[in-house]
C-alpha cells in the first residue's frame, strides 16, 4: 500500500485493448470504493495521484471518461468459470450474490442482442438500395431480439437481485455531495464532474432507437446523447452511422408497403414492452429498495451499504423510463 502512495502504477506494460480494459475496470471499482466508502459521509473531494494518473491514462487511451462506466459494470466484466462456459463476473460489490446475478442477466441480455445489431446493419443496407425485402427482414430479426432480450430479463424477476446500474448516484456530476465534482490529482487542476454508470449507455438501444427513429423528449433525448459520450467510440461511431443514412420510418411511411408498415410497427411495440418491463423492474428493485434503504438509514448509525448510497433517486429514473417507453409507443404508424 506504501508504495501505492508514493508511486502511481505505470500504463506502458499494459497490451491489446483486453488488458486496457480490464485495468478501467479494476481502477473504476478501486475509486468507487475509495470515494463512497463512508458512503455519504466525509466524501473526499480528491482522486489520490497514485489512482487518477494511472486511471486518467488507461481512459485516454481507450476514449472513455475515468469513472466507473456501462462498459466496465457489465460489457467487459466477465470470465469463463470452467471449460462449460458458464461466466461469472470479475469484480462484484459487498452485499452477497445478488448484485452478481443482476451483473449476469445484464450480460446476457447484451449477448442475445447481438443478432439484433447485425439486422441493424442489414437494414442500413436494405436503405441504401434501397430493398423493402431485405429491410422486413432486417426488421423481423430486430423484433426476435428486442423479444429474446425481454426473456432475458424475465430471469431477473423474483430474485434478489440489486439493479445499481439503472441509477447509480455514486458519481460526481449535479451530486450535492461533490458539488464541484472530483479533482483527480496531478491529471488536472479543476474538478472533474462525471455521470455514474447506467443502463442508457449500453450502445444496443440506441442502435434500436435510431434505425427506429424513436425521437425523444428533449429532456429525456439529451441525456441519453450525453450517455453516447459513455461509450467505447467505435460504439458510438457505429450509432452515428446508423443516423448517417436516410431513416428508416419516413421509407416506411411513403412506401405505401403495408406488410412492410406492419412489420416495423411490430418491431416498436415490441420495444415498447421491453421498456414497459424495464419500468416494472425498476419499480420493484429501484423505487421499493430506495425506501427501505431510506427508513434504515434512519434507524441506524453505521455506515450505509452499497445499495442505501445509491438507492435515492428511483423517482427520477422512473419518469425517464416511462417517458423514453411513451415515446417509443408514439413512432407506431397509423394504418
């Protein structure tokens, strides 16, 4: 640990983007649990040198923020347990095994979406042509997945399982707890103000939500942009390309193709009810969890467990949710 505090870890042995990664993740659990170990209380204002230069690099390099992000949470924090297959997470929170769980269903559920972003790309092609074959095809495949994705998350539902990234508090960004943010020594000489990690900056549903053309309302649109700045680049590239090319709906729309009309119209209510399942999720393990979080922290002087920090502001994400599935509904056409 001394040397820890004398001397920030070098970067330059890291190789190939699997040992940068995986040192964001180890460096972003090390600085949540250094900055909310007392959870609310006695919150350092500074990243110690010997965890911000180290950190600060390994985010530059890879094009993310040095905070604990999506990416790190779920994207890149698994292993292989035994040749089978089965995964298990690499770095988990105190509390038991229920936040694993959580770690797991996310992990699958942005596994089973891959085919539904291979279809995004079909479809990008299917516009291109353009060819109202390729794009019905494109569209059934995105459907399958949004479907296989609500399965996945089925397998949440009666479990003790603790969502924390849907609404992470533990940041330092509009926190009234670091009001000016975290300064990270020796990597600046002002205060940093990050976003926490969260579900919104998984690439997979904004892939969905542009090729769809969902248009959001302004509050609820701005930050899920702000979220893309949370993302590997080439996620966010592969977003920006998908609003490069002419939108899918307005060909839908002056196609005058009904069965292909009918098919994009299934494939939002589709991600209609994925979004409608998500708020049920979220009322159960993030809205009723914050409230017993809130009454213990009321009855006890030790310091709050990980869920009691970040349990507080379930209100708010659930008026986002519903808002962002609202506006979902509204990009149904009329036949």
């Amino acid at each position: 640990a001394g040397s820890w505090t004398r001397r920030p870890p070098s970067c330059q042995y890291l190789q190939g983007h699997r040992e940068l990664y995986l040192a964001h993740l180890v460096l972003s659990f090390i600085t949540m649990g250094y900055v909310w170990q007392e959870g609310e209380k006695e919150v350092p204002k500074v990243l110690p040198r010997n965890l911000a230069i180290p950190f600060g690099e390994v985010s530059e390099m890879l094009g993310l923020p040095p905070i604990l992000v999506h990416t790190d949470f779920v994207l890149v924090n698994w292993k292989k347990k035994n040749p089978q297959g089965n995964l298990e997470p690499i770095v988990t929170l105190p509390g038991g095994t229920s936040t694993v769980g959580f770690i797991l269903v996310s992990l699958l559920a942005e596994k089973v979406a891959a085919p539904g972003l291979k279809a995004v790309a079909k479809a990008v092609n299917g516009l291109l042509q353009p060819d109202d074959k390729i794009l019905a095809e494109a569209l059934q495949e995105v459907t399958n997945t949004l479907q296989e994705m609500t399965k996945t998350l089925k397998k949440m539902h009666g479990k003790p399982v603790i969502p924390t990234h849907l609404d992470i508090d533990i940041d330092w960004k509009d926190n009234p707890v670091l009001p000016e943010g975290l300064l990270y020594e020796g990597l600046c000489e002002e205060p940093l103000a990050y976003s926490g990690g969260s579900a919104a900056q998984s690439s997979t549903l904004h892939a969905f939500d542009e090729l769809l053309g969902i248009q959001h309302q302004k509050e609820s649109a701005g930050f899920l942009h702000r979220m893309r700045k949370y993302m590997p680049p080439h996620h966010q590239a592969f977003i920006e390309e998908i609003r490069s090319v002419p939108r899918l709906r307005d060909h839908v729309l002056s196609s005058g193709n009904q069965d292909l009309q009918s098919t994009y119209n299934k494939c939002v209510a589709v991600l209609s009810e994925l979004r409608t399942y998500h708020i049920t999720l979220v009322t159960k393990y993030i809205i009723i969890a914050a409230k017993k979080a809130k009454n213990n922290i009321s009855q006890t002087t030790s310091p709050p467990s990980f869920l009691e920090v970040v349990g507080t502001g379930g209100s708010r994400v659930l008026k986002f949710l519903k808002s962002v599935r609202d506006t979902t509904k509204e990009a149904m056409i009329q036949l």
